[in-house]
C-alpha cells in the first residue's frame, strides 16, 4: 500500500522513477548529489515507491530524541564522525549476517560543498563484495531513483570515473553545493 501511494504521490509531483530491471539483493547505494533537508524526504518516498528494504547512516545527532526513534524505524544507523571505530569492518559484516541488505550512503557526508567524496562506501563495498547502486534525486529532470548498478574494480581512480559518468549532468535540489565526483581521502 505505502509503494502505491508512494508512486501515485510522486507523480503528482510530477517526478518520473528510475530503476534498473536487475536489482542485487545487497548494495551500497550512492546518494548523490545531497545538497537540501529535501533529498531526505524525496528519498524515503523513492525508498517506498521502489519497495527498497534500504538502511542508512546519518550522524548520531538526528537519532537524538524526540525523532531518534522514529529514526531507526525508518532504517537509519547512527554514525559518529567523531569519533570512527571500524565502521567499513562493522558495516562489511552487516552484509555477511543479512543476505537482504542495501545500505544507502551520503559520499559526500554532508549537504554542504566539500572537494571531493569520502570513500567509506568505496571501502565498505569491496570488503562485503557487493556492487555500487548509482541512486540520485535529479530536481531539474523531476527524476529519481537509481541510475545503475556498478561492481567495483578495485582500482579506486577506474571505479570513481565510472561513477562520474553515470552521474554526469545529474543536477541536486542546490547544484551549487554538489561535491565534485573525486576521492578526498
């Protein structure tokens, strides 16, 4: 029922889904550009109109109360950017133990202009051996959802001009404040 509704209140918005024919059972799941509060809400209507079983990382202060627990009911895993402790390891291994897992990732880690993309999913993906989803929220097209699906390389300066492609001319809520598609760490 939330897919349909999901669907029909999307159309109305005017938007247009995008969803490869092949879906893996697990992924890590770009999403890119993040540049508005917006692309949260678009996402979790993309999430159900796909009938995506997707988790999430955002910093631990939006999981405080009174919407932390709303939070976690709606798949979303709290990280602390502070203080990192085997995070790749910890999430690699949430894809050993869930034969189901998606796992979406901000790789710019922030709405707000970096120089380039942090590469946690990069390292998360290779360590659990499972692919790339390209997903997007594209406001000039009224397009979103998920581009493709890419298995990494491992060759990090290959796989991040790959991703640049797929993504080339997609357009977030605020352009002005999309990373640029290259490595920063």
């Amino acid at each position: 029922m939330l897919k349909k509704l999901s669907r029909r209140l999307l159309a109305r918005l005017g938007w247009k889904l995008i969803d490869p024919p092949e879906r893996p059972a697990q992924a890590v799941l770009l999403a890119y550009p993040h540049t508005s509060n917006w692309d949260g809400v678009y996402a979790l209507l993309i999430k159900l109109a796909l009938g995506l079983e997707a988790r999430w990382v955002g910093k631990d202060t939006l999981f405080r109360w009174p919407v932390g627990g709303l939070m976690r009911r709606l798949g979303g895993i709290p990280i602390d950017r502070r203080a990192p402790r085997g995070f790749v390891a910890e999430m690699a291994a949430q894809f050993a133990t869930h034969p189901n897992f998606l796992l979406v990732i901000a790789p710019e880690g922030t709405r707000s202009l970096t120089k380039g993309w942090k590469s946690g999913f990069y390292r998360i993906a290779l360590a659990a051996k499972v692919p790339v989803a390209l997903a997007f929220v594209d406001y000039p097209r009224r397009e979103a959802g998920i581009l493709a699906y890419l298995t990494l390389t491992g060759d990090p300066a290959t796989d991040i001009a790959a991703i640049a492609r797929h993504y080339e001319g997609r357009q977030g809520k605020r352009p002005e404040l999309a990373s640029p598609i290259r490595w920063l760490d």
